[in-house]
C-alpha cells in the first residue's frame, strides 16, 4: 500500500508562522508537522509516501530528503502551479498504482490506519473517508452517510441547528486506483467540490469510515494552539522528544534548569536550552531546542520555537514565538500575542494583546 501527503499549500491562516516555511514544516512538538505524518504512516507498514509541493518546497526536500532517515522513501511531486485537491494527486497516478491513502500534511492524529483500510475492503470501496464526530460543526465540511456508512451527501460548515450531520470529514482517504477515472488530467480540480459529488450522483461504492482516534487540523492559529493542548493533556498518542519526567515533564539533551526555575507539568523543553532563576513555566507549554529563557521569566501555556531567547522578566501567556525571536527584558508582551521568526522585542517595548507580527505586506 502506498500513501500521499498533501503538502502543496500556503497555510496563509496561520501566518506569520508560515512567512520562511511550508505549513507540513510548522512544528508541533518540536517536529515538523509532517515527521509526525510519515511516521504514522510507517507504523502502518506504509513506507512508499508521494507529497506534492509548491510553497518553499526546499525547506521539505531539504528536511526530509528521500526519507531513509525515517525508514520511508519519498518521492515529490512538484507543482508549478496549485492544481486543487484531486488534480495534485491526478499528477501522482503513475505512482499511485495501487490502493493508497491521503493523509493532510497539517494533521495532528493517531487514527488507527489499519482500521480505516479495513473498513474499506470490506465494503469493496472505490473511496473512503475517515469522519471524526464533532460537537460544533459550523467550521468542517460534514458529511451524511446512511445505515451501511454509504455517502449520500456533504454539508460545508454548517449553521447551528441546521446542520445535518455531526461527521467531520479529516481529509484523510482511502482509494483505489480507480478513481483516476473521475479526475481529468491537465486541470485544477477539487476533491470536495468536484469528485465526491460525482461519485454520490454516480451511486459508486464510497463510504465513510467513522474514527474514535484523535483528529486535529492545525491549520489556523486557534487550532495551533488546541493541538498542542491536547498532545499534553494525553488525547493524542504522539511522540514527544526528550527525557519523560513525573507529570508529563519532557526535558531535551543538554539543556540546563536553574534549581530555583519552577516548571510545572505538561511541559516540554527541547534540547541545549538554558533555563534561568526564578522562572516559571506553566499551563501546556512547548520550548524549542537551543532556547535560552533569562531569570525571572514567567511563560504559561505557549509554544515557543528553536533557538529564541527571552530575556529577564518577560511575561508570556498563551503566545506563540517562532524560531530565532529575541524578547529582551521587561519587554511587556500581551496575551495571545504571535510572532514570526526573527522578530525583535525591544526593552520595556510594549505588544498590543493578540497582535500578529510581522504583518505580510
């Protein structure tokens, strides 16, 4: 069995975290989004993995290479222009010869691959979806299937009270080679908006596959944030680097914690990091490898990236700091509050609560 990796987009709603790098190469506990996919996917004995590029392609190619480092072999697709959902992975059909899987490049989930491949040799599918069931559906497509799990329709983010099923569709599938058929070669075409209609109207066999995994697209800030969370709080089974500690405490190789830093559970701090005096980290907090945090700092519930330094007396609550930041002291640094990467925050400068910097212009 073989697998794709969508891994073409911009991921523009998480800007500015995406400004210097795809979103698959946004990390999610100190790995790139992606790591987290090929090895799920290697799990599965699925070690044959396509990915479609467009947007700064050489931070994966570069990262990621032909995959041995992480018992796969890669092979990228790239797009000189974005060709939709399907029409990507119209371009990988030579490949593709085989029953394959499609799993997003900014998942979080540890959805158990062999039961959704399971689920679609037993029904003797064209296509399968994984549905994960959600409380609130206003911001998924949802998807309506009858007694047997047979799609018979999709509702795109549907209003409270008007929706007509609470089964998100994850963009995770399962299909057989077959369904090159139903996507014309040379054209921008959706999934979503133009194959899985066609394949309703058609009767085909296509079903839905309901998960009891976790499932997380990470592709806005907010959801950024809750995926974190929630890989802390123990929802997800994800690797996490670094020595496992009492209460949920990973600490990296070489990284040093003064005696007087207090550091509370569900926290992870990456490798060659610097903790000083007096600080404090608390809440589901996540440090990047090769950070420095200076004395008297107090951070609860953010995600910081590699290599940023945060000098003494800075507050940080619910922030999100990309890679080779610099908060120098006292900087007064408000709620929520997202930097890119290489973002300077002068002495006792003040950020606005929920600002975003740098700005695209």
């Amino acid at each position: 069995m073989k697998a794709m990796i969508m891994a073409a987009g911009v991921g523009s709603r998480l800007e500015p975290l995406t400004f210097n790098r795809p979103k698959p190469m946004v990390p999610v506990m100190n790995r790139p989004a992606m790591e987290h996919i090929i090895k799920l996917l290697a799990k599965y004995g699925i070690t044959e993995i396509a990915a479609n590029l467009w947007y700064l392609p050489e931070k994966i190619t570069d990262y990621f290479q032909e995959g041995a480092e992480f018992g796969v072999s890669l092979y990228y697709s790239r797009e000189k222009d974005l060709m939709g959902t399907a029409g990507g992975v119209k371009k990988l059909e030579s490949f593709l010869d085989e029953t394959f899987v499609i799993v997003s490049g900014d998942a979080v989930t540890d959805i158990d691959l062999a039961s959704l491949v399971r689920t679609h040799r037993e029904k003797k599918a064209l296509a399968t979806i994984a549905l994960r069931p959600v409380e609130d559906p206003r911001h998924f497509g949802v998807v309506v299937t009858d007694q047997t799990g047979k799609i018979k329709a999709f509702q795109e983010k549907p209003q409270p009270g008007e929706e007509l099923s609470k089964l998100a569709n994850t963009g995770i599938y399962i299909f057989e080679p077959e369904i090159f058929r139903y996507i014309p070669a040379g054209e921008v075409y959706d999934f979503g908006k133009q194959v899985f209609p066609c394949l309703v109207q058609a009767d085909l066999p296509f079903y839905g596959h309901v998960m009891d995994e976790y499932w997380c697209d990470i592709g806005t800030l907010d959801q950024y944030r809750i995926g974190h969370y929630d890989i802390l709080q123990g929802r997800v089974g994800l690797d996490i680097p670094g020595d496992w500690h009492q209460g949920g405490l990973y600490i990296g190789e070489g990284t040093q914690i003064a005696p007087t830093a207090g550091i509370g559970e569900k926290v992870v701090i990456g490798a060659n990091c610097r903790i000083g005096n007096n600080v404090e980290i608390l809440g589901e907090t996540v440090i990047g490898d090769g950070c420095y945090i200076g004395d008297n700092v107090k951070i609860c519930a953010s995600i910081i990236w590699d290599k940023t330094r945060i000098e003494k007396g800075v507050r940080l609550v619910e922030c999100i700091i990309g890679s080779e930041c610099q908060i120098k002291s006292s900087a007064n640094i408000g709620a929520r509050v997202v930097f890119g990467d290489q973002v300077i925050a002068e002495a006792g400068q003040t950020i606005a609560t929920g600002t975003k910097t740098p700005v695209r212009e």
